[in-house]
C-alpha cells in the first residue's frame, strides 16, 4: 500500500489506534499534524463526513473515521498481518472490545490526564509543543488551553455518572483485563484489532502519570509490551 498519509491530532486516541494498526500491519504512512483549531490541513473530504481527525489519504481515496480506516486497511492490504480473527465468535469479540475503546475508554482518559490542574497544563503544553500553531495560537493554548481541558474533564465525569477519574479509569481497565485473562492477546494466541485499539488508545497518555498506573497490572504491562514489540518490529519507514 503506497502514498499513506493520516492527518492526526497528537492527543488524539483515535489517531493513535489507526497508527497502531498501521505499524503492525508495516503500512509506511506520513504524518501530517492538524491544526485542531482551524483544521486547515485536513484534505478535501467526501460529503457528510465531519471535519475530524483521523483521516487518511491513500492511492487517491480518502477515509474518515478511526474504525473505518482500519477495516479500509484490512479489506485492502493484503501483504501484512491480518487484524481480522478468522473464526467468528473471536471476531466478535475483537469488535466487541474496538467498541469499548471507541466508546468508553478513549472517553475516560481525558478525565485522567486533565483531571487536576496540574495534569491539565501539562496537557496543554503537550498540544502547544506537538501541534501546528502559529506563534500566537501557540500561546493562547497554553495560557488558557489547560482551565479548557479541565472543565472538559469535569464535563465527563459528570455525564458518566461522577466519580474519581481514577476510579472510571480503574473500572475500565478491569473490564479490560477480564477480556485479556491469561491470554497473550485478547483473541488469544494472535494480535487482533481489539489489542491495537486499545494499544493505541493507551499510547496516547504514555507520558501522563496515569499510564504508570495502568502498568503497574502486571498482566496489562506484559501485554502492553508484546503489541509494542509487533509495531516496532513491523514498522515500516515512509
């Protein structure tokens, strides 16, 4: 599959779940960072489809949507891994866990890494150092970025029920770990589109105190290290 490029927002989880799944099928792509503001690096984009990242362009086709980008991927890249269990009831389970990261795990995160204060700013410099602003945006993103995320932060919480983030987050991942049992991969013996979603979801806040939480599951840590150790070896250069 030749001339990938995604369009992608750093902090994006559902950015990192497509590069996730790229690496470990050894798709080469380039990265083009958005501007989440005006978005004014997005390609042109079919009708009715949201001005959102991820999107990719690739052979002339563009796609939009995280878990439409990966099926894309699967349906026609047909020289690496397959993502896509074969037998039935494990591909049920593949999505059944890609659902869970698209609607509940990449929706708790954030209350995580801009859950206090101090874990907001951080973020925000995070967004300033990574994304493409100009000098001005640069600053107001992180003078006023970080009190944005944290009212974004509290907004979840109180949607979900309240609660501590830690807590949300601690009840997903056991969710997470009762999928993964005492398996190598959710699926089993194979990696699956369920370990790349929540691979790359949770790559996403590698430098966020809550991921050194998250690894202190021994079982979620050796897992975490088995995908990592896939996409690294598959990754292919552009």
């Amino acid at each position: 599959m030749d001339n990938v490029t995604l369009y992608q927002f750093e902090l994006c989880p559902y950015c990192h779940k497509v590069k996730a799944a790229m690496e470990a099928k050894g798709i080469a792509f380039t990265k083009v960072e958005v501007n989440p503001m005006n978005k004014k690096e997005l390609p042109p984009l079919p009708d009715g489809a949201p001005r959102k990242v991820p999107v990719i362009r690739v052979n002339g086709d563009t796609v939009y949507d995280s878990t439409k980008i990966v099926e894309y991927l699967e349906a026609r890249d047909s020289s690496g891994l397959r993502l896509t269990p074969s037998d039935p009831k494990l591909r049920e389970k593949s999505e059944l866990v890609e659902r869970w990261v698209n609607d509940d795990l990449s929706y708790v995160l954030p209350t995580v890494i801009y859950g206090t204060r101090g874990e907001a700013l951080k973020a925000a410099q995070v967004v300033a150092k990574t994304s493409n602003f100009g000098f001005v945006q640069n600053a107001m993103v992180r003078a006023g970025g970080s009190l944005i995320m944290h009212q974004v932060a509290k907004r979840i919480v109180a949607k979900r029920g309240g609660g501590t983030p830690a807590a949300m987050l601690a009840a997903e991942m056991d969710k997470f770990e009762d999928w993964l049992g005492d398996r190598d991969f959710v699926c089993g013996s194979e990696i699956s589109v369920g370990d790349v979603a929540t691979h790359g979801c949770l790559t996403c806040i590698r430098d966020f105190p809550a991921f050194a939480t998250i690894m202190a599951r021994p079982r979620v840590a050796a897992w975490f290290t088995r995908v990592q150790a896939i996409r690294e070896h598959n990754r292919a250069l552009p």
